[in-house]
C-alpha cells in the first residue's frame, strides 16, 4: 500500500504514484479530528478498540476503512519504523538486523523490507500500515453482582490480595512472590471485580496456553455474568471485545493501548523471559497510565535483589493456603549417572527410590534434563513397573499420559521440564536425577519441588535432588524454600515447621 498526503490528510493509492510514498517514509502522519456527526461502524469500533491489526486482518473494504480514517476513527501507524537507518518492528520491537528481510512487493511496487521474527501473525512491512481506533470503546453493561465466587483467602492470601486491589486502583506495578500452590489465581479475584466495578478493561497473560485453558473455566465459574474473552493460537474468541481477557503472552502482540490493567502470571516461565518481543508486547497493550500485577513463585535473581533492596513493591505468600510447610529437597549423590545409563544401568540408590514407590503404591515423578536419556531410562523401569511412561514437549500423548496420571492409572511418569509447572496431582514424591545438569535453574528446581504437597490432604511429599556434584542452583532453590518456610513460621501463616 501506498499513500499520498493531501489536504492534511492521508490518502491511500493502489497503484505506484510519483508522488506516493510508502507509510514508513512519511516522518509525521496527520490524523483527523474526530467527527461527532459521523456514524462509525460498530463492528469496526468492536474488532479494532485497543488493537493494531494489519488491513487484510479487517474484513471491511478499504473504502469504508478509510472513510473512518477521514472523520478520525481510525489510526495509521507505520509498522516499520525507522531511527535513522536502523529498521524497527511497531508491533514485535524488533531491532535484530537478523529478523528482517526484503522482498519483491506487489503492494507497493519495490523491493520491500519485512520483519521476520513476528511473520507468523501476518507480514508487516515497509508499506503496512497497523491499524486502531480511535474513537471511544464499545460500552460494556455489567450486572450488580460481579463475582460469584465466594470463597475464604488465607491471611497470606489475603494480604497480597488488598496489594494487588491496590496497585490496580492506584496504577501501579507490583509483585506478588507466591509459593507453588499458595493459590495465586484467587488472590486475583477482589482486583479483578474491583477493575470490573471502575469500568476498567483487565488482562491476564501468561506465557503458556495449557495455563490459559486452565485459568479460562476458573475465571467463568468466578464470573459467571461477565464477556470474557480466551485468547490463544487458533482460539475463536480473536475478535471478541470483553472487559475480561485470558491470553497468552505472544496473543498481546495484537494489542496497543488497550488495557488498564495487565497481571502476567508466571513471569520467570519460558518464552517469555527469553523472547524481548513479549516483555514489549505486554507494555504495548496498557495504556499509558495503567497497572501492572506480576505472579511468580521463582523471581529472577535481579529482581529478588530489587525486592530485597526496595527497588520493586512486592508482597510474598510464603505459605500454601493448607498451612504446611514446603517440602524442602534432599540433596543425594548419585555418581556418573549418565555413563551409566549409557550401559543400561541406573544408579543404584536411584532405583531403590523408584522401587520404594512402587511398592508404597505412592505416586511420582522423575525429573530428566534430556529426553534421549529418558528414553534409555524408560525400559529399564519398566522392569519394576509395565504400566510407568514417558513424556515430554513434542509427545502427541502428552495430555492423555498426564490425564492418566491424575486418574492415577500411571504409577510414576518419567518427565523433561515441560511438567516443571502448571501441574498438580494431589499425592505425588519427585525427584530430579542430574540436578547439576544447566537445564535445572533455582527457578526450575523451586518449581519441580512445588509440584510435591500441594493437596491439604497430602501435605508432606519427598523431594529428591539426584547429583553428580552440587551445584550453586541445587543451593539457591533449597534456599529459597527454606526461606519461604521460615518466613511463613515467622508470619504464623505455617502451623508447625518439620525439625
């Protein structure tokens, strides 16, 4: 697409015109005034509010777009930008000379540049423009009862929760470092109906989409009467405006000034502490005076030095709702486990903690850095144990092998990381064997503990750290946890502390 300037305003050309110019090349874009008199599309009003969508993502003809363009409604912004030579993406931020390419474009008639790293949400380049609104929102009517849920928080709980309520009233960020299983999800709950009440559009995000499938029904069931809108790969509620929304972090790529209020759970969780184009993404989507809610169980060492050095407001739940301690990992040496593996051998204390189970008839996971050595793993198990299985990231059965286990038709499931979070069964030990391997972070240790001693009925679990050698993450997610133990016995949220 290509564009012309005249009387101050945009004008979009089919066509290569001498005097048409790509959007990327125009330095500053005017935008109309907003017409009172002019009827806006309401449809247009509900897929564009507080988005940034490319024009082939509209199903409106570009006449009728633009007539809103025209009477002010609807915003043009480059999504190439350029500082100096140096390209940019609008919508993914990215700067990697690497992630951007050219090709011979029908659409403006030049050799255009594009960028990569965000391709699979449509092609941006040179002579796209990202599209808005800029008109007011669609009107939301919400009922006199907001939320149904009515539950009891915990005084842990409870604290974070007035936080939260808090932060979001007041715009601000804030932290919430919760224990596994210390029930973030309802702490959320009064500052989301408090945003609700102040006609506040909110949003939850989070890294994964089994977190988001998960949060979607707990959501629903907690707020029965109103829109909520389930965004992840392939999901059907895209273009639903609601005043709720569950996304996935990459799903906010889409979005540009749209919310008041953004909770990214599970903050320290893969992509996104690796992928840049998120953490942007996440500040895109609020609007520029808003609050931001981070949850996580396992803060990155530069933000738990922030905390400790009043840099970052945070508040902590040290202690499961069910008032036990976390159960706290036992360090066990179990020589070159690799190289025995590799002759079809477990170490032997290894296979004496499995077998032990097995025969208590107590449910397990065994935590693997790589998954050719679950794999040799998997038969020599299966010795003890026919039923045991294996999963991992690219497994096609992973659901069902996981479902299997909560059905506690599988004794012990041998797992990579990808189980690390966003799991509970109710009875279960775990164990890591290869706890040095680099794979195994403070954060992705914290998280393999947590998954033991969630259930008020089972409380206690074992966790076991398999070694060949101690290394300084072994050491900092124990303590970690011993922390969190002690600080719950000293804010008397934990009833009794084990030794």
């Amino acid at each position: 697409m290509r564009f012309i300037i005249k009387n101050q305003q945009l004008v979009p050309v089919k066509f290569p015109h001498e005097e048409s110019v790509r959007i990327s090349q125009i330095p500053t874009l005017p935008q109309p005034h907003l017409n009172p008199n002019f009827h806006y599309n309401p449809a247009l009003q509900t897929l564009l509010a507080g988005k940034q969508l490319l024009p082939e993502d509209i199903p409106f003809t570009l006449k009728e777009i633009h007539s809103h363009y025209e009477n002010g409604y609807i915003t043009y912004r480059p999504g190439i930008k350029y500082h100096g030579k140096k390209p940019s993406c609008a919508r993914c931020g990215n700067k990697d000379p690497q992630w951007f390419s050219t090709y011979p474009c029908q659409r403006c008639g030049e050799n255009c540049l594009y960028c990569r790293h965000c391709i699979m949400m449509g092609r941006i380049s040179e002579c796209t423009p990202l599209l808005g609104w800029n008109g007011t929102v669609p009107e939301t009517t919400l009922p006199t009862e907001i939320m149904a849920w009515r539950g009891t928080l915990s005084e842990g709980q409870h604290v974070a929760s007035e936080q939260v309520v808090r932060a979001i009233n007041q715009n601000k960020e804030h932290l919430v470092w919760a224990v596994c299983g210390a029930g973030k999800t309802e702490v959320l709950f009064p500052g989301i109906e408090s945003a609700l009440t102040d006609q506040k559009r909110i949003c939850i995000a989070t890294p994964r989409t089994d977190v988001v499938l998960e949060l979607t029904p707990r959501l629903k069931s907690a707020f029965p009467t109103i829109n909520i809108a389930s965004l992840y790969g392939g999901s059907e509620d895209r273009h639903l405006f609601a005043p709720l929304t569950i996304a996935t972090t990459h799903q906010l790529l889409r979005f540009y000034h749209a919310f008041d209020a953004i909770i990214l759970d599970e903050v320290d969780a893969f992509p996104y502490t690796v992928e840049e184009s998120l953490q942007y993404a996440a500040i895109q989507a609020r609007k520029p005076i808003s609050a931001m809610i981070y949850l996580t169980a396992t803060p990155s060492d530069k933000w738990q030095r922030e905390c400790r050095t009043g840099k970052r407001p945070y508040t902590t739940i040290p202690a499961r709702f069910h008032r036990h301690p976390l159960p706290v990992p036992e360090f066990k040496w179990c020589g070159n486990w690799q190289k025995q593996l590799h002759k079809n051998k477990l170490p032997p204390n290894v296979h004496r903690w499995v077998k032990e189970r097995i025969q208590a008839n107590k449910q397990a996971l065994l935590f693997f850095p790589h998954i050719p050595l679950m794999e040799k793993a998997l038969p020599i198990l299966r010795q003890d144990a026919p039923k045991l299985e294996a999963v991992h990231a690219e497994d096609p059965d992973r659901k069902e092998k996981v479902q299997k286990m909560r059905a506690k038709e599988i004794p012990l499931l041998l797992t990579t990381t990808i189980l690390e979070r966003g799991v509970t069964f109710p009875n279960i030990d775990v164990a890591v064997i290869g706890a040095e391997e680099n794979i195994f972070t403070e954060s992705a240790l914290v998280q393999i503990a947590g998954r033991a001693g969630r259930s008020k009925d089972h409380p206690d679990g074992v966790v076991t750290f398999f070694h060949y050698g101690k290394t300084e993450e072994m050491l900092k997610a124990r303590k970690q946890i011993v922390a969190m133990n002690r600080e719950g016995v000293k804010r008397g949220l934990i009833d009794h502390q084990k030794g």
